[in-house]
C-alpha cells in the first residue's frame, strides 16, 4: 500500500473518533510493535509504551483476540496510537473493542479506531504480512 493511501487511511480512521469527553482532556500517545496470525481464529501480542502530555509514561503489553472471516499472518513495526477521553494515564488500560475488515501483502497498512466506554483508540501502523477478512477484535492494553 501507498504512503499517501495509507496516510490517508489513517486520517479517516482518526476523523471517526468522538469528540473527548469534557472532562476527559489528556493527551496520549501508544507507540508499539505488534505480531500475529489468524485463521477464523485472530490472536496476536506485543508490547508498547504509552505517553502522555502531563508527563506519564507506562510500559504496556497488548493482547488482541478476535474471530471472523479472516486468513493471513502479519508484523507491525513501529505502529501509534492516539487515545481521547481520558483523565488519568491508568483509564487507558483495559479492552477495547472494534469491528473491522482488512487486507494486504507483502507491505501493508492499518488503521482502525476501538473504543472503551467513553475512551477511544485510533491505531495506524505499517508492517510486513498478508491478511484478508473480516472481524471483530478486543484489543487489550495491561500493564507491562
């Protein structure tokens, strides 16, 4: 996938995020590396570190599991995250759900927004792999 496309992909996926909460008005940035498969089946770990605009910082592991019509096995080197919503660097913990679909070879791009309660979640990243489906996915964030 194209830089400028998955630029743009990315952009989208950040425009679907809500507004933050009123009193939800920290800033934070996940930056991670992520590994998986799926075969019906959706699993893949890796870990993180989340940092905030009050000076936070928090070493994380990921976990995503899910289900759906989905093949393929893929790497994701440097991906970021940007969360909303949040009042505390420990509220970005926990599961986030989301539901989406997917494709790519070789060299491909994601972009998908998650949600928990009033915190949202826009991940990009670029990787090495291929996939193809459709699926619903809890993407859990804990502490490393």
């Amino acid at each position: 996938m194209n830089k400028p496309f998955a630029l743009l992909l990315a952009l989208s996926a950040a425009a679907l995020v809500p507004a933050a909460h009123a009193a939800g008005n920290l800033d934070c940035e996940l930056r991670y590396n992520l590994s998986g498969w799926s075969l019906i089946y959706k699993t893949a770990s890796g870990n993180g570190t989340v940092t905030c605009s009050n000076g936070a910082s928090l070493p994380v592991h990921i976990q995503m599991k899910g289900g759906g019509l989905t093949v393929g096995k893929s790497k994701i080197t440097n991906g970021r995250g940007n969360f909303t919503g949040a009042i505390s660097i420990d509220q970005l913990l926990g599961t986030y759900a989301s539901v989406g679909a997917h494709a790519g070879a070789m060299k491909s791009s994601n972009a998908q927004v998650m949600t928990k309660g009033d915190i949202s979640l826009a991940l990009s990243g670029t990787g090495k792999g291929w996939d193809l489906g459709v699926d619903g996915t809890a993407f859990t964030l804990s502490r490393r």
